[in-house]
C-alpha cells in the first residue's frame, strides 16, 4: 500500500468512541515564561473534477506504459504541484474497474486499476466514486474500484461494497480537522441497484444528504464536503435543479452551524460556476480532468468537454470552539486536458510558459465568475 503523507482515516465509531486526551502544561520557571501557545492553524482543500477514461485515454496510458501495463502518471504530472502540497485533496473517479485486460470506454466504461495509483501518486487522498456510471459492470465493478482505491491508499464516499461500508462516513484528516466526505448521483443511467444492495450507491436525496451531514458532525466531523453528480450536461450554466438543492443545503443549519461546508459538483463535462449560496461556497460544475475527445448532444466536437477547474478552499479554524470552520480564501485552477498530448494542463502555468491557451482561461474564467463569485473573493489561483 502507498504510505499516505497526510491522511488519517478515522471511521464514525472510533470518532464517537474517541476521548480528549490529557495534557501536561508547563507554566514556566520564574524568569522564563512559558512559551506562547502556537495559533490553531488552518488547511487547504483542493477537488478537482471528472476522470473519465475512453478508449484513447486506456490507449494512451498503454503507451505511457511502454506496451506492458498502463501508467496513468504521466497524465496527471502537470496538476501534481498543486495537488500534492494541498492538506487534503479530493478527486471524481466518475468510472468502474474492471480486471485481467477487461477495459472499455464509452458507453460502459470499465477503467484500468492502475488509475488509482497515479491519482494516489498526483497526491490525491480520496475520491467520489457515485456517478451515473457506478454501475456499468454492477456490484463486482464497484467491489473492484474499491477494492483498488483502498490498495492505493486513497479512500473513497458514494458507493459501497457492504452494508456496514455504505453507513460508515468517509473521514479524512485536514492538518488538525477531521473533514467528512459525502457523495451522490442524480442517477445510475437506469441501471437498478443490485438485488439486495439498495445501499451500493448513494442516492441524490436531499433528505439523505442531511440526515448523513448531521451524523457525521455528531459524531466529530469539523467540515462536511458533500459531492454532486448532478446537472445537465454540456450547460454552462447550472440548471434548475442544482440551484435549489443548493439553496436547500446550504440553507440547512443545526443551531449555529450550517450542515454542509463546502458543495462539489461534477457531471457536466463543462465548467460550471462557483458561487456561494447562503454563505457556502458551491462549484456547480468542476468539467472532465480526463477525458478523450469529447462529443456533445449535437455529435460536433467540443473541446469544452476537455476543460475544467481545480478548487482550491482555505479553511480557517473557528474563533471559538463550536463555530464553524470558514473559508477564508476561495481560488479556481483552470486547467486542460491537451488530448493529442494525453496531458493534464495547469492553464496558468502553460502561459507563464508561453503556450497560446489564453483563450481557453478566458472562457474557463468567465463561466466560473458568471454568477457573481468575484464579489465573494472568488479569485484564479495557480
């Protein structure tokens, strides 16, 4: 297993179970005060949107391998900087794994297990797994990604090998906060659920939303990020229905404190606004940060479909304990998947280079601003 260089996995129970632990306090010796108390620091998240393995994406990977195996490293090496020196990193991981040689792309994608030891070795901690496609090759596709998830180290919310799995939250460790992950789909393409494992994925259920946001924050969570396989693909714009389940949860408040932090959102396969809604920030749409050639609902091309942002939240520790931990700074990455090169592209850093990709950051920046998360200290960050 890949040691993991800032991650605590902390299941529901031993976050009920776990006690303040006694402390000695040195008060000094006349003459030599004792030394001020450190200030209680803060952590950055960043999440980033949907990996999404085509056909040429698998054969690229094949490539980067040298013909034996697949090595999905190369792809993810341009965003890496960023990734890496986050205090918690989140990913999409929109597909199945399948086994043995076992790999295709669209329209039922089952995805070479190698993806999670390069989304392991970008530095990412833990990815959505619920999306419409979490159930193309069934239950034995979600146990396989899974299954891989937990070699590389990297854990994972929104679908389930168990029972017991699917109840457990996802926790993770953020420098000194405990952050739960919560995540759901709109829908599973009309593929039903397994017989008998109603709890494989998680539902986009508003009332389920809340009830596991209030649970995990009973039992200790600091944060909860919730992940949104939602809206209408190849908009822009958010549609009807992002916008009033936003507004739903980020309205949801148990006494002082909000029930969900921070909303991330994927399924689009554009870039999609930030905004923030009753004092949340919300990413309607991250856009693909893998993908292959992509072709929208009128069968042309559409490099949208390979653009997309990485959110980047600071979080700073509440005034007094109780309070809500707040984000005190906001930034989006734009970022590319160059598909001839088979490459993530940190867009900022391209240009720094010289490369002619002005326009597409343009674009990128102008959808993430569009409803006003400039005034809210949204800001585009390297």
């Amino acid at each position: 297993m890949i040691a993991r260089r800032r991650q605590v996995a902390l299941a529901l129970t031993a976050l009920l179970a776990g006690g303040a632990a006694c402390q000695a306090h040195d008060h000094g010796t006349p003459g030599h005060p004792a030394p001020a108390a450190a200030a209680p620091r803060g952590f950055t998240l960043v999440a980033s949107g949907d990996v999404l393995p085509h056909s040429s994406i698998i054969d690229r990977a094949r490539f980067d391998a040298g013909g034996s195996g697949y090595d999905f490293r190369p792809m993810l090496a341009g965003i890496r900087s960023v990734v890496s020196r986050a205090d918690l990193a989140l990913c999409h991981m929109e597909t199945v794994y399948g086994a043995d040689g076992d790999y295709t792309g669209y329209p039922t994608f089952k995805s070479p297990p190698e993806v999670a030891h390069a989304l392991a070795v970008t530095g990412y901690d833990g990815c959505s797994t619920a999306s419409n496609h979490s159930l193309d090759d069934g239950s034995e596709g979600i146990r396989r990604t899974l299954d891989a998830l937990d070699r590389a180290g990297v854990r994972h919310a929104g679908s389930a090998r168990t029972e017991a799995e699917a109840r457990t939250v996802t926790v993770l460790r953020a420098g000194p906060a405990k952050v739960a992950h919560l995540a759901y789909t709109y829908d599973t393409n009309g593929i039903p659920l397994p017989q008998g494992q109603p709890w494989a994925v998680n539902p986009m259920d508003e009332n389920k939303i809340l009830a596991d946001a209030r649970a995990a924050r009973k039992a200790g969570a600091d944060v909860v990020v919730v992940s949104l396989h939602w809206g209408t693909e190849w908009q822009d714009a958010p549609d009807g229905q992002q916008l009033a389940l936003a507004r739903d949860l980020t309205a949801a408040r148990t006494g002082s404190r909000p029930d969900v932090d921070l909303i991330l959102g994927t399924h689009a396969h554009v870039p999609q606004a930030y905004e923030k809604v009753n004092g949340t920030w919300v990413v309607y749409g991250m856009g693909d940060q893998i993908a292959g050639e992509m072709f929208n609902h009128e069968g042309v091309q559409d490099p949208r479909g390979n653009q997309s942002t990485l959110g980047r939240f600071t979080f700073a520790p509440p005034a007094r304990p109780g309070e809500r931990w707040r984000v005190s700074k906001a930034e989006f990455v734009p970022q590319m998947f160059d598909v001839d090169a088979g490459r993530v592209v940190n867009l900022n850093r391209a240009i720094a280079q010289g490369a002619d990709v002005q326009g597409v950051r343009d674009r990128i920046r102008e959808v993430v601003l569009s409803r006003g998360a400039a005034k809210d200290g949204l800001t585009m960050g390297r």
